[in-house]
C-alpha cells in the first residue's frame, strides 16, 4: 500500500530556519489541501488534510507535535476547504468544495467530527479556492468561491446561505476560468473586496480581477492587472504596512508577484472662524506633518486680510483731588488689547479736559503719560483717547473728575 504523509516544519527560536519535527504518514492520496484550527476546542491548533479520497484528522499536541486520528467520517471527494463559525455557536465549522460540483457546509460539533447540513450547486471547470470574510457586514462569516464569477455566499449565521449574483468578470468562454481568490479591503473604504486570478492558456500572462465590495454583499465593476503567465494561487495582506489590502499571486512560471494597493485617499482637516490679529494682508498655508507611511507636504499660500484688535483705555491721575490751584496732575493712559498679539500697539493718546485738548503724548509700552499744572479752579472732565494704529482699533477711557481749588 502507497502511503502518503504529512511534514510538520517547526521555526528555530530566533531566525527563519526551520526544522522537520515530526512526519505523519496517511493512507490518503495525494493530500492537496491543509487547514488548520482548533477544531475540538482544547485549545491547541489541528490540521485537516483533503485529498479526493476523504479528509485526515490530525490532534494538535500543543507542542508541535500532531496524532493523526484517521480519516473524518463522511468527508470524500472534495478538493477545497475553508473553515469558520458559520453558525455562531462557537465551533469552527467547514465548507468544502467537491468534484460534484457543489458547496457543502458541514457543522463542527466540537470533537473531530462534522455533521453535513446544507449543499450549494457551484459548477466549476477547475477546483475553486474558497475565501472566508464578512461581505454584508451582518457580523456572519461568509463565502467567496473561484467559480466561474467568482460566487459569494451570504450567512444567515445559523448555517445556511444566499447565493449572490456573480461578480463581473472577463470572458468566461472554454479558454478561461478563474483560479485563486482572495478578499480585502483593497480600496480603502471599510468594506471588503474580492480579487481572483483569471488565467488565459499556459503560454500568455493572465489578469488579476479586483471588485469593490459595497458592504452590502454587492460588488462593482471590475479593475484589471496584468500577472504572469497562468496565475492560480493568491493571498491577501498589507504587506507594506500602509493599513490598505494588497495581493499576492502565484504564476504557472514559478514567480509571485506582490501587488500592493495605490489607494489615493484624502483627508480634510478644517478650522473655522478663522481670524489674524492685526492689519494687512498675511499669508496663510496648510503643513502636513507626516506620519508612518505618508510624506509631509504643504499647501499652496493664500492670502488673508488681517483683522485689527480692540483697545480698551484706562485712565489714572495723582494726587488725589481735590487739589490747590498750580499743584502738578500727572494723567497716566494705559491701552490694553483684548487679544494676545506680537505686535505692539503704536500711535498717540490725547488727553481732554471735555472738548478741550490738553497734550497729545505718543504711546510707549502701551502707556503715555501727560502732566500739568495749570489747570483753571473748578471741576473738569478729563478722558483719554488712543488713536490706534493699523493693527489697533482706537478706544477711550472712562472720564475722570478733577477739582482744582483756589
């Protein structure tokens, strides 16, 4: 008997070599398929191998170590498998694609077995890949297959599916079938996509198909990248780092072709009732500092008017009144702005005795300070004035009350 096995590779503590630890030898054919969970809910990590004969059980040990248990009961003659909680009970459960062309959901039932509970008809001319991600954002995993479409799956999260109508692809004639699929969230807008590889015949390059999902189980039209020759398997990941989905296709030619995502997103940041201290015109610019993956840049100047700032005036006199007639008043004028500003006010203050201009004394430090001694006997009205200047607005003090006696 022709037996066929299984190798367990294990990473050497800090590098990227890795050893063979264990080899596990099947009476399977040809194993094609590996998938690995915890199937049995222990804990540790298990394996499922698919070959076209049934499906092999193999009992993760937790240190890297497997048992293989035999085959899984009732699982035959199929070629692709993908596993998720399809029902929400908390056990990993399987679909399965098989030579008789149908899609077969099986129930995990929390040990090493599974239970058939629905078949989906998905012809196929090649064993399609299967994807799991949320398409309709319900919170239910669903199906994605690399049928001829591909063909996305709906769960109702109790075990059971709506077929949504294929998505668009190119020419589906006898020279073309979709190979690998993935899913991701390839353009940046919060909703996953799907890509899958469209082969043409082995001596030509093929196509990658992307097609933006609308969170809502619908899919758009499609954008198209030139790969190698026959590309099959794929992958998807953000393999630069930038938060967007990028791809990773397998080709008859033996290469892999990275394809990262040239998302153009902007982002608007805005600040309102924006307002520049002073007069004149200022130049204003946007500066963007950068982050881990976006470049700084700067906006372009605009210009915008500056807007000049209100005073207030407070005026303070010595000694005290009443005073003798020929005593020295000594008037202090203080102009305070009402916002903060680089600039310091400028200009003049005039001090009046009501309508009568008693000296105009030029502003310094926000202070201008006029003195007299020959103010007339009787009471007079003394308010001081500011100018202002061209980044401040005039303004005029309180009146104070002096009494000149003889």
């Amino acid at each position: 008997m022709i037996t066929h096995s299984v190798y367990i590779i294990q990473r050497d503590a800090n590098d990227l070599d890795f050893d063979i630890s264990q080899t596990i030898s099947t009476d399977g054919s040809n194993p094609t398929a590996l998938l690995a969970g915890d199937f049995n809910r222990d804990g540790t990590q298990d394996l499922i191998a698919l070959d076209l004969n049934g499906a092999d059980f193999f009992y993760g040990l937790g240190w890297g170590k497997f048992i293989w248990l035999g085959p899984i009961e009732n699982i035959s003659g199929q070629l692709s498998i993908a596993a998720a909680d399809f029902n929400g009970d908390g056990i990993l459960d399987l679909a399965t694609w098989g030579a008789n062309n149908s899609i077969i959901f099986w129930k995990g039932n929390g040990d090493t077995t599974f239970t058939q509970v629905s078949q989906y008809s998905s012809a196929s001319p090649t064993p399609p890949a299967l994807v799991v991600a949320d398409f309709n954002e319900d919170g239910y995993p669903d199906l994605a297959v690399s049928s001829s479409g591909p063909q996305v799956l709906l769960s109702d999260g109790a075990g059971t599916f709506q077929f949504q109508v294929s998505s668009p692809v190119p020419d589906t004639s006898e020279e073309y079938y979709v190979g690998g699929i993935a899913a991701g969230d390839f353009d940046g807008d919060g909703h996953q996509d799907i890509a899958f590889s469209v082969p043409t015949n082995m001596d030509t390059p093929g196509t990658v198909v992307a097609v933006r999902g609308n969170g809502k189980g619908a899919f758009g039209q499609p954008t198209t990248v030139a790969t190698g020759i026959n590309p099959t398997g794929m992958a998807s990941g953000d393999w630069n780092g930038d938060g967007f989905g990028d791809m990773a296709v397998g080709n008859e030619s033996g290469t892999v072709e990275i394809f990262t995502s040239k998302v153009t997103t902007a982002s608007t940041a805005s600040l309102g009732k924006v307002s520049i201290p002073g007069g004149g015109t200022h130049d204003l610019l946007a500066s963007y500092a950068s982050n881990a993956t976006m470049a700084g840049s700067k906006s372009g100047k605009i210009a915008l008017a500056g807007t000049p700032i209100k005073t207030s005036a407070a005026l303070t006199f010595e000694p005290a009144t009443p005073v003798i007639k020929g005593t020295t008043l000594k008037f202090t004028a203080v102009v305070s702005p009402e916002k903060t500003s680089k600039e310091k006010a400028t200009g003049s203050v005039k001090f009046l005795d009501g309508g009568t201009l008693l000296g105009t004394v030029t502003l310094s430090n926000d202070e201008a300070i006029f003195s007299t001694s020959t103010m007339a006997v009787g009471t007079h009205k003394i308010t001081a004035v500011y100018s202002g200047d061209t980044n401040f607005v005039t303004s005029t003090s309180a009146v104070s009350m002096v009494t000149v006696d003889p």
